[in-house]
C-alpha cells in the first residue's frame, strides 16, 4: 500500500514539511559521501527556514499541553491500556519540558553562525558552492564523515525538541481517524463534508494501481481525481474503478 497525506490547515501543512526535512536530514547526516553530507546541510539550512516561525514553539507546546488534557481524561477508560497512556503523557512531559527550555528564536545559535549564513546564502544560487566561491567549505567537505557528522549533529541539537514535538503531534494525528473503504467510479470520488472537521486526509491504494490521488478540499466537499501519467503528457483521469482506504483525521 501506499499512503498519501493531505493537508487541511497550514498549521499540519508546515509540520509535515518539517517531518520530511528531519527524515531527510538526519538520513543523509548518517552516511559517509561528503556529497551526502552536503545535502543534510542544505536540509538544516531549510529546517531553519521552514522552523523560524516566531508561533512554531508556540503552537506545538498548546497542541502538547491540549493533548495531555485530553489524555488525562481517559484514566478511568478500562478500554485503555494504563501503561500505553503513562508512556505517552510521559513523552509529552519530556518533549513540552525540551521546548520550554529553547529561549528566543528557533535556530538562532545557527543563525549567529558567520560562516554556515555565508554557506546558506550561496545555496540558494544554482551552482553557487563550488570551491571557487566557498573554499572554506570545500575543505570542510575534505574533512573526516567523523567530523561532518559531529557538526551536522551539533548544528541539528537545537532543532530535535521541535522534532520531537511534531513526531508526538503527528502521531497522535494520524492514529485519530478511522478508516474507510470507498471506490472512485471511473476515477472520481466526490464526499460532501456535512459539517465534518478534518486537518488531514489520509489515502491509501495498492502500489499495483498505476495512478495517483489529486485531492482538493474545503469545508464544504472533498474532491478526489486518480489520474495516472503517460510520457511527458498532461496527467490524465484513470477510466477505471479505484478502491481506496480513506481517513479524516482530527485532534
């Protein structure tokens, strides 16, 4: 199966785009190709970008602390595993406590960082770090996959408490929902939302099905087209029946 996930709020919108930057950092920070350890730096350097949001510290430790609430009232639920509920309150606690202890901006001791600004800047130009315009950095890339991962992991400290607390509201998200099994008739699914509160859409389909989902939301209806892609051509509308597992999750 393969899972898509749609946004309903730009608040989930920007947390996902940070859970795959963290992925994709921290994947790349644990290789051993200087070229690998090229990309986790230009993943910081958009992590730092994306996390700079004066409200992201904000938003999460609300989200954390409405969450513990919730929890908390399920203590007396014999349905509920009482050592699975502890773990979890138990990794808000951890997670808030980290947060709270990040003063002032997201990111700021990178941001006082001369050089990793000066490597940041020219990035952003296509070809811009080569060792002609940067030559500081091309000896760093000479350096030992030792020392790059003990800078990339230096560099990434401050920013694993928002990690964190995206994993744990993430999570939580996603587990909310549940699940159901509709068909896409001709490769057109539409669902009035009646009154239905999402921040997320979660689609799963067979990897077999040679098509994928666009999906457009709003209050009012959800509309779903599978197209599939030939070539270099427009994508197009799949003729067949799709069947498909669909989430509305909440928290």
């Amino acid at each position: 199966m393969i899972s898509y996930e749609y946004p309903l709020s730009e608040r989930i919108r920007t947390l996902l785009r940070l859970e795959d930057l963290y992925e994709r950092a921290l994947y790349f920070t644990s290789k051993a190709d200087p070229q690998e350890h090229h990309v986790a730096l230009v993943c910081l350097f958009e992590i730092l970008e994306v996390a700079g949001r004066a409200d992201l510290k904000s938003d999460l430790l609300q989200e954390l602390e409405r969450q513990k609430q919730s929890l908390e009232s399920l203590r007396e639920n014999p349905d509920i595993s009482q050592e699975a509920l502890d773990n979890i309150l138990w990794e808000i606690d951890r997670t808030s406590s980290r947060l709270f202890q990040i003063s002032g901006k997201v990111g700021q001791e990178l941001r006082e960082n001369e050089w990793l600004m000066s490597i940041k800047q020219r990035t952003g130009i296509p070809g811009g770090v080569c060792e002609f315009d940067v030559p500081s950095y091309h000896y760093w890339l000479h350096q030992s996959a030792e020392q790059h991962r003990h800078d990339l992991e230096h560099w990434l400290a401050p920013f694993l408490p928002i990690r964190d607390g995206i994993a744990i509201v993430l999570r939580l998200l996603r587990e909310s929902g549940k699940v159901s099994v509709q068909t896409a008739i001709q490769g057109v699914y539409q669902q009035m939302m009646a009154g239905r509160i999402a921040q997320m859409l979660r689609i799963r389909l067979r990897r077999d099905y040679p098509c994928v989902p666009e999906i457009s939301a709003n209050k009012y209806a959800l509309n779903i087209r599978f197209t599939t892609q030939e070539g270099g051509q427009r994508p197009k509308v799949i003729e067949s029946d799709v069947e498909f597992e669909l989430t509305f999750c909440n928290l």
